[in-house]
C-alpha cells in the first residue's frame, strides 16, 4: 500500500500534486477527516467539494446510475483537467455534496507522484479559500503545510484548476437531447470539452445573426446559393442543423407549398426559430447529426454551416443517412465551410477540434458511394454549395 493510500485510510489529510494544482485531500465518507480539511483550509462549512479517483474504470463502477451516453462523454473527457458535475440521485458521498445532496462533482487524474491506487479521495485546493491556487508546493500556505499529516511533492504544475463541466442534463431523454455547460473555465479550453461531447457551442441567438456575418462576411450570398440549388416544388423538407430558422425560412419561401422539419441540438437556437417560422408549417426537433434522422421520405433535405462539425466517418455516415430519408430523384443541398484546393483560400478562422471541415472531392466520393448523383454550384474560397440527387 502506498503512504497516500495509508494515511487517506488512517483518516489523515495529504498535500498532494493532482494534474493541475497542489490540493488537499481526505477520505470522502470520513467525517472527521471532512471536517479537518474544510478547518485547514477555511473552507465554508456549505461549500461542496469533489470526489476524485485515480483512474476512470473505479469511477464509472462506483457510479452504474450513470447512463450510457454520460458514460461515454466521460471516457472522452477523463482523466483530465476536468471536474464533471453528475446527477446524484443516490445521494453518494453526502460529505462532498453539501448544500445539494442529488449533485456530486468528479475528477479522475493521472498523477505520476502518487502512482495507482484504488483509494478515492475527496480533495479541493491547497490554498486559503477565496486564495489563489498552488502551482508548487512552496506556495501551498504554511499554515496548511503545518497541518497536513503528508505532503507530496511533485514539481510545478500547470497552475490553473480544473474545468467545471456540468453534465447533469447531458443525458436526455426520448424526447429531448441532453445538454451541457461550462460552470467554470479553467484548465481545458471551451473548445476541447465541445469536440469531445459532440456539442455545438452555447450561442446567444440573439447576437447569432450579426455575428455569423462578421465571422462569414460571404454569408449572405451562400444562403442565396443554396436555395437556389434546392429545386422547386418541393412538398416536404428536412433542414439539418436549424438554428435560429433563417435557412428554413428562406426554404419556405422558395417552396410555398412545402411543410419543413428541422433539428438542432441547441434548445435555445430552436426556441428562437419558434418564434420566426409559420407554426403551422414547420416541426422543430432537438437532435444531433448523428442521431437518426425523422422518417421519410422528403422531396429535399438542406444544411447550411452544420455538417463540417462532423469528422469524415460522421459526414459519410450522415450522408447515406439522408439518401435513406430522401425519395427518389429527390435533392440533398449542402452549403458549408470545406477545405479549400488553394491552401490561401483558407480564410475562415475555426475552432480546433469542433470545426472539422473536409474537402469538396471527399465529399463528392462520400455521396456518390451514397447514391447521389452531385456536383458543385458555387464556391467561394472555402465555402461551397453542393448539389446532390438522389439517385434510383
């Protein structure tokens, strides 16, 4: 047994690196031991901590309420610069969920310093509350050093605390797909949680608008494009990747007999194009790309700067998703952010990891192994337009 496992089990409290900053910590259902780190480091008697593991298949066992996809965004989340905020409807660890008991925080690390270990901890800074954290073990406070019953030296650490990432909604249910939020910035950047839980960033549809114009100053004219390159008479349509309903409203026009069905997975962008669609000729529904797609068949299915969020298998995948959901000779269009043939076209800023664009050929081949005959209406430095039909 290591001398970190022994004295977390003998009740005592460590001064230890985790993979951020220098923190504190004790047995979680110990409340001797609770009470003494709360007092080391003047911590409000009804402020939560985290419960952390050492290694993520202890975590996931010690958890089995968890549901599948909140299991699977935290395989991709964990280890990590990362405290996860879960539903805690069995009320585990009540010592660390103080003030809402159906809540736990959870942190899995790899620390090279203390090794593995089965031991599970409920840890919080190595600091004075409301004090800045520690990066090396000399700015740990020596009030707290005094205190301690082991302290571990592991050199400087990167110095910020984890990323506070609330998954308490990420699950979802039959009817609605699950949410996420940052509840405080830190370690991991906004970005990196987003490309690993397959979730779209938390805009403000308000500013939506003014800002897709500034970021896409060619905006304007790639929603023309694309519905010129939707067709005619089109009597059902299926829109991927709503947001705020300006695509599907442009579609409406274009097609006045047509009903329209549109997904997103952002409640708030959907809730928005509520309030500028006909309600009677369009149904609003929350759900990703990769989800399955509403029945068929439709006369036309469009996408307007959705699709380039998916890597290469995804756009493939959805690809022959939508020629299954389309009629026969009916029209998939695309406009979306690529990546252009010319490397100095590339003048769109992205988001490492959550844009994912691919170019106009690898595209092209993933529709035609889907069954579309397709081709390129517009471009414009590394926006595209692509119209495909659906083929048999």
């Amino acid at each position: 047994m290591s001398e970190f496992a022994r004295v977390i089990r003998a009740g005592g409290v460590v001064l230890f690196p985790s993979d951020t900053v220098y923190g504190l910590a004790c047995a979680p259902e110990d409340p001797g031991a609770v009470e003494r780190l709360y007092r080391i480091k003047r911590r409000e008697p009804g402020k939560a901590a985290a419960v952390m593991f050492f290694s993520l298949d202890p975590a996931l066992e010690a958890l089995p309420e968890l549901g599948d996809r909140t299991r699977a965004a935290l395989r991709r989340l964990l280890p990590g610069g990362v405290t996860v905020l879960l539903s805690n409807s069995r009320h585990r660890w009540p010592l660390a969920s103080r003030g809402d008991p159906a809540t736990i925080g959870v942190r899995v690390v790899s620390v090279p310093a203390i090794g593995a270990t089965e031991v599970v901890v409920l840890q919080s800074s190595a600091n004075l509350s409301g004090e800045p954290e520690a990066r090396r073990l000399g700015d740990v406070p020596d009030s707290i050093r005094a205190a301690v019953d082991l302290e571990i030296d592991g050199g400087e650490l990167p110095g910020t605390a984890s990323t506070v990432v609330d998954l308490r909604a990420y699950e979802g249910d039959a009817m609605r797909v699950g949410s996420w939020s940052i509840a405080r910035a830190g370690a991991v950047a906004e970005s990196v949680i987003a490309a690993a839980l397959g979730g779209q960033y938390h805009f403000d549809p308000a500013g939506y608008a003014t800002m897709i114009r500034e970021d896409i100053t060619a905006y304007g004219e790639l929603q023309e494009q694309l519905v010129a390159s939707s067709g005619e008479r089109a009597q059902r349509i299926l829109d991927l990747g709503t947001g705020t309903g300006e695509t599907a409203a442009l579609l409406l026009q274009r097609h006045p007999q047509a009903s329209l069905v549109g997904i997103d997975e952002s409640p708030a962008m959907l809730a928005a194009a509520r309030e500028a669609l006909p309600a009677e000729r369009v149904r609003l529904l929350a759900a990703r790309l990769q989800d399955p797609l509403p029945a068929g068949p439709f006369d036309l299915v469009a996408s307007a700067l959705a699709v380039h969020h998916l890597d290469g298998g995804e756009k493939a995948d959805l690809f022959r998703r939508v020629r299954s959901v389309l009629a026969p000779g009916g029209r998939f269009a695309l406009a979306d952010l690529v990546v252009p043939a010319d490397p100095a076209d590339a003048v769109i800023e992205g988001t490492p990891g959550y844009d994912k664009p691919s170019t106009v050929a690898e595209q092209l081949s993933w529709l035609a192994d889907a069954g579309f005959d397709a081709g390129v209406s517009w471009t414009r430095q590394d926006l595209a337009v692509i119209a495909a039909v659906a083929i048999g």
